[in-house]
C-alpha cells in the first residue's frame, strides 16, 4: 500500500488492516490503529509505520481510546519464511527477553548485526525495541487486570529493573504505572479473582471468525489429561495445560459466538476470552502467543477468503465458513503423537507414562505433555521416539523461528516419518500457511490457491471431502 492507501483505510477506519501498519499524528504526539473511532485527522499531519515499535522509537505514545498494542499481529508474519518472519515469531514468543539479540540471531543462523539491520529496513524497529513494545503491552495487561505489586509486575513482563520498567510505561502511554492501573475500563475484570481464576486476556482477531469449527476439532483432537473441551457447543471451554520456559500454567479460553460479518471490512474483529494461571508470571507473553498460535488469530481472513472464494470448487465452502482458521500447535510433539499414534488410549497411556503430573489435578486436567527427552528415552527405535531425541539433542528444531524447508528436510531424514505426517507437522507445528497435502498431482492442482492451500485443505476437511491429513475421501 502507497501513503495515500494508506490513509483512505484510515479515513474509512478499516480494521482489515489494524496491524498490518499503524498511523501517528504529528500534532497529539499519539499513533493508533487504522479503525480507531476518534476523529480522522488531516493527511499532513499523519505519518505511517509499519510496527508499533516504530511509532514508539519516533516519541508518539499509544492511543487510550483504540489500544493499537492489542491488535492482533500482521498476517504477513504467518506467510512469510525470511528471517525478518522468522525474527519477528521468535522475538513474539520472547526470545529476546529469555536470551538477548544474540541468541535470537544463533537461532536464525545470521549475525546480530544482519539481524539489527533487516527489521529495521522493515520495520522501522530493531529486535530490543520490537521487544520492548511487547513487554509494555504485557505491563498494561497485567497493570489492569491483576492485583499483582506493580514491583513483581515490572519483572513479570520481561523489564530488567523496576527503573527500566517505569520509564517505558511512562514513554509509551505517557502515565506512570498507577495511573494506567487507573485508567482500567469501567465493568472489567475483578482484579482480586487472579489468584483463583488466573489472569483474563482477550485474544484478540481481525475479521469473522468460525470459533465452532475450531473448538469442534480441538474437542476431537485432545489429549487425554492435557487438554479438554466442556460446554454445549456455542458455549464451549478449551482448557489445557502448558509447559512454558519458566513454568507451567493452567488456560481456559471461552467459544465466542458471532462477531463481524462477512464483507464487513470495516469492522474491526472480534476476540476470545482467556484465563491464564501461570506458575511463574513471567511467562505470560509466551503463553499469550502460543494461545495465539493455537487458534490462528493473526490470519487475515479476508485475504485467505478472497483468494480461495476465486475457485469454483471452494467457493460454496467459503460462502459457508467465512473467517475459517487452521488450528495450530503450543507443542509440536503433540501434533507429532497424534499424527504418528492417534488418539485415544495410546496417547493417554503415553501422558500418564512420560508427561509430569500436575501437583493438584484440575478437573480432567492431570498432566503436562511429555518433554522430549522423556518420549525419546521411553521409545526408542519408533518414529516419535526418534523426532523426540531429534528435538531433545537440538538437530531438529519446530519452534516459530525454524527454516521450514530445512525442517522438512530433516524431518523426512528420520526414520518412520511419512510425508502427510511432516506436512502435518509443517503446517501445524511451524504455522505454515502454504502446505498442500503430499501426493501425485498435488502441487499442481493446489497452485492457484497458493499461498493459502493449508486454509484449502481445511475447508475440504470441515466440508468432509479429505480427511485429517487432506487425503480424498473415497
């Protein structure tokens, strides 16, 4: 998009794009999302950013009314193999915070300084300061709906010093941290309920969004001990639990029903309700975005349904499921079990062999998935002992960083690893929105859906023409 693009998405405060760029004002000294509802404000005195670390790092502070830190992140991060996408997932997912630009830079095989240098050609923002937008969106997070010390939050979302930590909420929101505390929406959530309920999100999405059709194959799909679904369907309950770098942490997130409709371009999305219960609050960022992960909520819709509803074939399944996500991973050894295992008894067996119990059991919830030095040393010779020990010894790598191609690579180098298991894993596991299924001819027919045949093969699967791997129902 050119400027002035730009700026009728703006003027007609389209949430398609809230995320995929951010706009500032010259004359408040604020930068907001494109929908934000305040009074559009003349062309000469807005300027355009491609991140929210970069309308920071120019000395604009966030807009109180719209929240442009909440929007969900650009779709162009799930699409995108370079390592500016590469960098962008891991820096979400608070590498930086747990290992510094350095480590971010090893796990992308490239020096801190050609790191530095790309996402701020892209960006506007290098790693620290993409971080640092992160860690102040979790402050205000954990500022407005916890009761937590504001001392214990300050290192709860990734600052280094309670200085460090005071001078970014002042910069960004122009408030200290007990006037943004303040400043919570009137009728939100009770702060005193944290402890017992867990922290309350709202993961927020852009566009429509068919929450039924991802709750129906997470209910299908869960593990025994580690995940569940309860609720009439409409009202559902994801729960499970999560092995995080610091800790552990029981979630919930709430189906929501409803939501902007399709066509409504100027609507800005709609959200999932979370509770998160972290061991360690530190972990709070990371849980966020593998929640995210989960449930695909950085895919642009309207994209994804443009392009497919071109096609003849998958235009009537469009029609009827606009806003369809594909589900994703928090763990790429569970989607690695059920392709190689299914589920059922054997995975339950394998949960309660291998995975460490939950010091108080909650509900059906008893477990955390194994590591995967546990699955490797408890099966060994089979397929997913062999990607366990693959994982454990650091030769292969399924986080949001990985080079996909290289990844498949490695994968199909292990033993008892079939295509439609590694396209499986591709897709779920490294969020590749691209994956077609393996077979003769596959590659050819899919082209025209590109690059969005994993959605392809997942209105065919709802729609009941292939199965769980995207194979043709005979």
């Amino acid at each position: 998009m050119d400027e002035e693009s730009r700026y009728e998405a703006v003027r007609s405060r389209d949430g398609r794009f809230d995320g995929a760029f951010f706009f500032a004002v010259r004359t408040t000294g604020i930068y907001c999302r494109p929908s934000c509802p305040a009074v559009t404000p003349k062309r000469p005195n807005v300027r355009f950013f491609p991140s929210a670390a970069a309308a920071q790092g120019a000395g604009f502070r966030a807009c109180r009314r719209c929240r442009p830190d909440a929007v969900p992140g650009s779709a162009d991060w799930n699409v995108r193999a370079d390592v500016v996408g590469r960098a962008v997932r891991l820096i979400a997912d608070g590498v930086v915070d747990r290992e510094g630009v350095a480590g971010l830079a090893a796990r992308l095989g490239y020096s801190a300084r050609q790191v530095q240098r790309q996402l701020t050609a892209e960006l506007g923002a290098g790693p620290l300061a993409l971080a640092r937008a992160q860690r102040a969106h979790t402050a205000r997070i954990l500022l407005q709906t916890t009761d937590l010390p504001v001392t214990e939050i300050a290192f709860a979302s990734g600052h280094a010093s309670v200085r460090q930590f005071n001078d970014t909420v002042r910069e960004i929101y122009d408030s200290t941290p007990t006037e943004v505390r303040a400043a919570a929406p009137r009728g939100g959530h009770d702060r005193r309920a944290v402890h017992g309920t867990g922290v309350p999100v709202r993961l927020a999405h852009r566009g429509p969004y068919r929450s039924d059709a991802v709750f129906d194959q997470l209910a299908r799909e869960a593990v025994p001990g580690v995940e569940e679904v309860t609720g009439a369907s409409g009202a559902r309950t994801y729960r499970r639990t999560l092995r995080l770098p610091y800790g552990t942490a029981l979630v919930a997130v709430d189906e929501r029903v409803g939501g902007p409709r399709a066509g409504a371009a100027t609507h800005p999305g709609g959200w999932l309700d979370a509770r998160l219960r972290l061991t360690d609050p530190r972990d709070l960022t990371t849980a966020v975005q593998r929640l995210r992960r989960l449930f695909d909520l950085d895919a642009d819709p309207y994209a994804v349904d443009e392009r497919l509803a071109a096609d003849p074939r998958l235009a009537p399944l469009v029609a009827a499921r606009p806003g369809l996500r594909c589900p994703g991973a928090v763990d790429p050894l569970e989607v690695a079990a059920r392709a190689l295992t299914g589920t059922g008894d054997g995975l339950d067996r394998l949960v309660r062999r291998c995975g460490k119990a939950l010091d108080a059991p909650s509900g059906s919830l008893t477990h955390v998935f194994p590591e995967a030095h546990a699955l490797a040393g408890a099966l060994p010779g089979e397929p997913l002992g062999a990607l366990a020990a693959a994982l454990a010894d650091g030769v292969v790598r399924l986080d949001p960083g990985a080079d996909r191609d290289r990844t498949q690579e490695l994968l199909l180098a292990l033993p008892g690893m079939e295509p439609d298991v590694v396209a499986v894993l591709r897709a779920r596991a490294l969020g590749d929105p691209d994956v077609a299924p393996p077979g003769a001819g596959a590659s050819e027919s899919w082209r025209p859906w590109r690059p969005w045949r994993s959605y392809a093969v997942q209105h065919l699967r709802v729609a009941g023409e292939t199965d769980g791997r995207g194979r043709g129902r005979t």
